[in-house]
C-alpha cells in the first residue's frame, strides 16, 4: 500500500490555500480602487473649494489632514474629515496662503524690476538673490500646510516650524516632496495621460503621496500611541 507524500497537502488545503490567496488579492483589488475614489472625491472638493483663489490654503491643508489621516489610521469618511479640517484651519490656513501669495507677488515684481536693466552686475545679483527668497519660500511653502494640518500652534511658530523641518529634513524628505510636485507638474504639460490622471486625481494624489514623507517627520515630534506591532509609524520603534 503507497504512503502519501507529506510534502503535498491534501486537496482539501490545497483548495483552502488557493481561497485565502483570492480572498487576499480581492481585499488589495478593492482597497485600491476604494483608494482611488476617495481621491477622485478629494480633488473634486479640492477644486471646488479653491475657486475662490484667497481658499487654497486652506483647501491644501484639508487635503493633508486627510491624508495624513488616512496614513495613521486607515481610510474613512474623506468628505466629513476634509470639511471638519477646511473649517477648523480656515483662519490659519488662510493667512498662510496670503502670506505666501503676498511674497511671491513682491518676488515678482522685484524680478521684473530688475530684469529691466538688463545684464549689469548688480541687476545679476539681485535677481540670483531673488531665486534664492524664492526658493526658500517654496520650500517653507512645501512644509507649512501640512503643519498646519497636523500641528498645534500660532501661525508664527508654524512658520517656523515648517522651515526648520524643511530645511533639517531636506534629504530625503523635502527633496522627495518637491521631486513630486515637480514630476507633475511636468506630466501635466507635456504627457496627455499625465495631463488626464492629474486632472482627475490631481492635487489629492500629489498630496497623498507626500504625506507618507511628511508623516515619517511628524512622527519624531508628535507623541502617538502606537497602533500595534505592525503600526507603520511607531510599532516596533524606540518612538518616546
């Protein structure tokens, strides 16, 4: 009489190994596509809301509150979130962004001004000294909505706190957040299909993806219970 092969299961394990791994691939299939329409919605509400131009900031940061959310805890009620966080940020956020638009249209102006007289040495000078404010501006720009979303404060210690983070952290976390703004910025000119995904997921996307950068620093300097072993920002970690 023939023995069985103890290194093949019998059919019975074999049919229940292949269930699971379909019930598995099922939850990822379903969990991405529940992923993309929450962004869909999110961009939507992220473009209606920042029809008025002075809104945006706010808009932003009720995307990175979302986000960041979604990151710590795992997707929910996007809509209820995204319009607790506009109205709870409104003030703040909103000076943010006029402080913000209010130095960029200053940078401007001192670019035009200067880019008149042509190419003397001081004018040079100027417009490099120029680029620089302007990219520092960008870069506490890059930082501060999202402080504001996750961080408690006076709008001053949050501006400085996005510099510092921007500035301490650049590599990799600013560079990255920056390389992605960039990168779609780029495929909305010059890719059809980028141009596509960017309209309807947009900003909601570029947020999302920056968050996971955003989050690894916030979570050096926010004091959260851990979720469980498996927390992706503090399970297993030496995080006081």
């Amino acid at each position: 009489m023939s023995r069985s092969n103890p290194t093949h299961p019998p059919y019975g394990e074999k049919a229940e190994s292949k269930m699971n791994s379909n019930l598995a691939y099922d939850n990822v299939v379903l969990r991405f596509f529940n992923k993309v329409t929450d962004l869909v919605v999110l961009n939507l509400l992220f473009l209606l809301t920042s029809l008025p131009v002075f809104t945006m900031g706010t808009s932003l940061t009720a995307l990175y509150a979302v986000n960041l959310r979604s990151i710590r805890y795992g997707d929910g009620y996007v809509v209820r979130t995204y319009w607790g966080a506009f109205k709870k940020n409104f003030r703040q956020a909103t000076l943010a962004w006029l402080f913000l638009l209010a130095a960029g249209g200053i940078l401007f102006l001192d670019y035009r001004f200067w880019k008149s007289f042509g190419g003397g040495t001081f004018s040079r000078v100027q417009l490099v000294l120029i680029f620089v404010l302007a990219f520092c501006f960008i870069l506490v720009g890059t930082w501060l909505f999202p402080v504001i979303a996750k961080m408690e404060g006076s709008l001053k210690h949050q501006i400085g706190t996005a510099a510092k983070m921007a500035v301490g952290y650049f590599l990799p976390y600013t560079f990255f957040a920056l390389t992605l703004t960039g990168l779609a910025i780029v495929a909305a000119f010059f890719s059809m299909g980028g141009l596509v995904i960017m309209g309807v997921l947009g900003i909601a996307l570029v947020t999302y993806l920056q968050s996971f950068f955003f989050y690894k620093v916030f979570a050096r300097h926010i004091r959260e219970e851990a979720l469980g072993a498996d927390d992706p920002l503090y399970g297993g970690s030496d995080h006081e």
